[in-house]
C-alpha cells in the first residue's frame, strides 16, 4: 500500500538530461525526474534513458513495483535484444543502481 500524502519526489531545480545541457523547471514531470535519475546512474545518452523509460519506469509509481527480479528481467531483456532493437547491457553497477532507485521510491512512500 502507498502513500501519496507527501506526493512524488522532486528533483533540484537544475536537471542535466542531454549531456551537459542544463534544463531547468520549477515543476519537471516524473518522467524527466526519472530520467534525471537514470542519467546520475549513468545513462547518459537520451536513446538508453528512453529505453529503460519504455521498458516500464515511466513514472513513480511503476519504479515502486520494481521488484529486484523485474529490474534483472529488464537487463536480460535490453541485452536479448537485436543490435537493430536497442541492445543495451546494464552492467553490474547501473542494475545496483537501480534496484537502490526502486528501494528508495518504496521507502519515500513508505515513509
């Protein structure tokens, strides 16, 4: 069960979303806050943060039922795929990032 009362996350004011292109809104949507996120991870190229955004992170609430198991199924799935498809390899460092990502939102509403 979920708590909204406090609402979602937000991320600073400055976001660097496009390599070093500084975008700056008062009030970013969830998806450039993931975003923003996946780049800290380190997903810098726009193409891999919209693939992990279309693979199922596209707002708070879908990083919250992340299971640690989704999370691998996501990395295997993104390196099954065809050159042509977007093959993309996590690596060990960015999957623990991640699942630290899915941990914190679920504690964020817990608490």
């Amino acid at each position: 069960m979920t708590s909204v009362e406090n609402g979602p996350p937000v991320a600073p004011p400055a976001s660097y979303l496009v390599g070093d292109l500084v975008i700056t809104a008062s009030n970013p949507s969830e998806e450039a806050v993931i975003k923003q996120v996946l780049h800290w991870i380190g997903f810098w190229s726009e193409s891999n943060k919209n693939a992990i955004v279309d693979d199922g992170l596209q707002s708070f609430n879908d990083v919250e039922m992340m299971s640690e198991g989704d999370i691998k199924a996501m990395a295997r799935s993104l390196a099954n795929r065809t050159a042509v498809n977007g093959r993309m390899f996590l690596g060990t460092r960015r999957t623990k990032y991640l699942k630290v990502f899915s941990h914190w939102i679920r504690d964020f509403y817990r608490t």
